[in-house]
C-alpha cells in the first residue's frame, strides 16, 4: 500500500546508516527483503522504512559523498528497471547541485556575517583613537597657531584634512557595511516632500558657499514611500552632496522630484566636470572615484554611490545616471509608491 511508506518529510541521518553509505559510493544500487545475500544491517534499514525493495543512489559532488536518494518501493519485492535507474540518477545530481548551492551559500553569508563583524570592530578600535589625535591637535593649535609660520600652517592643515578624510572613510564603511548587513528593512510610509525638504534645506548652505545656483523642486506633500525614511535621506543627501561638491563655483544643481506611473523619481542635475565615458562602468562599486580632470583634489571615500545603490535596491528601485565631460552630470532613481496611492 502506497500510505506504508514513510511519512511525508521524514528526515534521515547519514550517520543512521554506515552500510549504505559504503555500499553506494561507487554507484547506484538496490536491495531487496526477499535478497538472502542483503548485509544484515542493511536489511533491518529495508524494514524500517516500511518497504519491500529499495535503490539507492549516491548523491556526489566533487568525490564528496553528501548523501543519498533512496527509492522505496513498498507494493512488492521487485527488481528496479534501468530506466528506472536512470531517472532516479538525474533526479540524483539535481539533488546534488541543490545541496551544493544550499552549502555554498549558507558559508558565503557565514562569511559576510565574519566580514561586517570584523569591519565593524576595527572601525570602532580606530575611531577612539583617532578622536583623540583629533582633539589634541586642536589643543595644540589653540596654543601654538600665533606662533606657527606659513609652512607649519600648511603642515597642520594637511594633518587636519587626513584626519578628517580617515573618519569619513570609517562612517561611509560603517553605513555601508549597516545597511548592507540588514536582512529586513523595517518598512514604514516614509513621507517624500519631508524627505527631499529636508535634504534640499541642509545642501543648501553648502551650495551657498560656492556661489552656485541651487534649484530645488519638491515633490507633492502627500507622496508615500514604504521603507526607511532615514536610509532614503542618507541616500538622496549623497546624490546631493557629491553634486555640489563636484560642481565648481557659481555652477548649477538642481534637485528635482515628481510621481509617474506609480513611481517617485528623484533626481540632482548639475553643470559640473562630469565624468569620462570610460571611467563611468565602475561608478556603483565599493571605493571607485571616477577622477575627471579639475577634480583631483576633491576629497572623497568612493563609498557614497555604493550606500546610494544599496538602498534604493533594497527598496525596490533602480539608480541610473548619464554625465557628459564639461557639461555636467545627472544621477536619479525611482522608488514604487505605497500601495495606498
């Protein structure tokens, strides 16, 4: 009767079964109760799995032996026919191939958790010590700047801004490294117009500095987006930073946001260096700086368009930009609305 076999489910050890492991290395073979010659052993297996006759097929990947597909047959005590054989063999090395993918990828995310885990405390030992540097460096100025010359001057202000660039790069990895690390974001209707004002109003001061000539269009107040309202402002503060800040003086940008067809776009247009066709395929990846003539000197990580297109991903929404050399550049993405709207 078909409903004698084992139930739905049923899990078995390899350890459970020694003979059977051995036996079957080197191929597929089968046993039967009615077998005088079955090893003892395996014949107790036969009965426990409430069955007459039983092919079993190793399951190898690579000269490893991860473990075995046995074919119960629970009706009579017959002899398993070779096409038989062969569909249980190629049900077999898919088997194999899914426990390989399953196995190698259980030890990549065992090995990302490693990575961030490391990462995090060495940004945290660093970043004690480096607050440090920093504030007795300021004390010392406070005693010592009327008395520094021209050069001394210049030496302090380089130590300053290689600090500084040393704890950038340790919040960019950590924010990164934060939102990356996050299986879930914990999704909430995240306002747009709040979002986008409040980014707009905090580069706007940069902005002002430069002399540049900031445009802001904001969105409809009632636009909604699920997520995480405070990864999207870190991610549209990005777009807007890195387009001030690779926009020469008196430039332009605009922030601009709208709604079509069910989607939020935010964008930043600039008129600044813009990038060179053959430097823009790596502009996602981890520490890429796309450098353009003019912007040697423009301090930066390499991590910020990386945490940009993290999180729009894990929003469901897509980055895309186009740059031409001496004419400017435009970076955007779009997000899907709430449900609601």
């Amino acid at each position: 009767m078909p409903d004698a076999l084992p139930d739905e489910g049923t899990l078995y050890s390899e350890q459970d079964y020694p003979d059977l492991m051995r036996t079957v290395r080197e191929g597929p073979r089968q046993f039967r109760l009615s077998d005088s010659s079955v090893n003892p052993r395996i014949h107790s297996i036969i009965t426990a799995m409430k069955a007459q006759s039983i092919l079993v097929v190793p399951l190898i990947y690579e000269e490893d032996l991860l473990g075995m597909l046995i074919l119960c047959e629970s009706r009579n005590n017959r002899q398993f026919q070779p096409d038989e054989i062969s569909l249980v063999r190629s049900m077999a090395l898919q088997a194999t191939v899914a426990l390989q993918q399953a196995t190698l990828f259980a030890n990549v995310r065992e090995l990302e958790q490693v990575k961030s885990e490391m990462i995090r405390m060495a940004s945290h030992d660093l970043r004690n010590p480096l607050h440090s540097v920093k504030g007795y460096l300021e004390l010392l100025l406070m005693d010592l700047a009327s008395r520094l010359d021209a050069q001394q001057t210049e030496f302090v202000t380089r130590m300053k801004n290689g600090l500084n660039r040393m704890q950038s790069l340790m919040e960019d990895i950590l924010n990164l490294e934060k939102i990356e690390s996050q299986q879930d974001i914990k999704r909430q209707p995240a306002n747009m117009w709040m979002v986008v004002s409040e980014v707009s109003e905090s580069g706007r001061s940069q902005a002002d500095l430069k002399h540049q000539q900031y445009i802001v269009n904001l969105p409809p107040q009632s636009v909604l987006v699920s997520g995480s309202e405070i990864q999207l402002t870190q991610a549209f503060t990005n777009l807007v930073g890195n387009a001030i800040k690779y926009t020469p003086d008196e430039g332009r940008v605009e922030v601009r946001s709208w709604v079509e067809n069910g989607r939020f776009r935010f964008e930043v247009e600039d008129s600044g260096f813009g990038i060179p066709q053959d430097r823009q395929n790596g502009l996602f990846q981890r520490f890429y700086r796309a450098q353009a003539p003019g912007t040697e000197d423009i301090p930066g990580t390499g991590l910020g368009l990386s945490l940009v297109k993290a999180v729009i991903e894990r929003h469901g929404g897509e980055v895309y930009f186009s740059s031409t050399p001496g004419v400017g550049s435009v970076f955007g993405c779009w997000l899907p609305l709430t449900d609601t709207q």
